[in-house]
C-alpha cells in the first residue's frame, strides 16, 4: 500500500488566553478562506501524518 497521508488544515482563532480550533478541514484554500472572513488573530497549521512503518 503507497496510500499518501492526507493532510490536514486547523484553523485557530485566539480568544483571551488561549487558541480555540474553529474548523478542520482538508481544502487548503477554503481554510485559507475561513481565516480570511473570521479577521485577524487568525492561525491556519498544517498537519500531515507520517506513513507507518511495517
């Protein structure tokens, strides 16, 4: 099996004293999006898991 890991984008939003994730999700351009329409104090991260081992 050569399946790719998919990635995934979480946006944060952040609200007196911590971050709060708002919305994951796998199309970079509607996170990218959504940070846009929410403002600033805006974070998008990006994670894409490491393929395991056998």
């Amino acid at each position: 099996m050569t399946d790719k890991p998919a990635t995934t984008y979480i946006i944060s939003v952040f609200e007196k004293p911590h971050w709060r994730t708002v919305l994951t999700t796998k199309d970079k351009t509607k996170a990218l999006a959504m940070a846009k329409e929410i403002g600033d104090k805006v974070r998008v991260e990006e994670i894409t898991p490491k393929p395991k081992r056998r």
